[in-house]
C-alpha cells in the first residue's frame, strides 16, 4: 500500500485523490517520439523544480520521464502509476508521434478506463 493512502487510513481519513499527469503516446516508431520529446520537453531541464523532480525520478532530462512505446508497454507504464498510488492517470502530448500515435494512445487509454471501471 502506497505511504500516502496508508497515512490516510491510518488519520482515519478518506483516501487521497491522486493524479498523475503522464506525458506519452503509443507508436512503433519509438526514436522518432523520443526526438519529439526531447525538444517538447527541454525547457523542464531548466527549472529548478522540475529539475529536482527528474532527478528524484533516477532520469537525467524530462524528456526520459516521457512514456514512449507500443500498447504493450504504455499499459504496463499506466499500471506502475497506479501500482505507486496513483487514483488517476492523465496521459499528455499524446502528439508526439503524429495523428496515428494520438489516436493508438486515446483508443489504448479508453480500453484501460474501460476495463478499471469493470
């Protein structure tokens, strides 16, 4: 059980919302995105809080924290935030691979919304 549900329960309160906002997309073309999101992401590598986040996370630039790759593995990437305590998965520049990657990634996130709600 993640530390801040259990802090929770334990104050005898209602478990905390929490949202992940995940910056990723599906596609085979992983380079290609990885490329995408280095430059879209750059600019995190120069603020400090940012900074202190990627670090924290075992990265050495936002653009390693991206979620790149085929259904497979963007459902296993979804999962581990959950797995961390996550209440909710919010996925970003879903663009970073062109329309046909947007649209993998949204149909991909529908099926696993869908199958969390049965």
């Amino acid at each position: 059980m993640p530390r801040l549900l259990s802090a929770a329960t334990a104050a005898g309160r209602p478990a905390p919302r929490v949202v992940a906002l995940v910056a990723g997309v599906v596609t085979d073309d992983v380079e290609t995105a990885r490329e995408a999101a280095a430059q879209q992401t750059a600019f995190y590598d120069r603020i400090p809080s940012y900074q202190k986040v990627i670090e924290l996370s075992g990265a050495s630039r936002a653009a390693d924290l991206v979620e790149i790759g085929d259904e497979k593995a963007i459902a296993a990437a979804v999962r581990r935030y959950f797995d961390a305590g996550a209440t909710e998965v919010v996925f970003t520049q879903t663009n970073l691979a062109g329309p046909q990657g947007r649209e993998r990634t949204w149909r991909l996130l529908g099926e696993l919304a869908g199958k969390e709600k049965a």
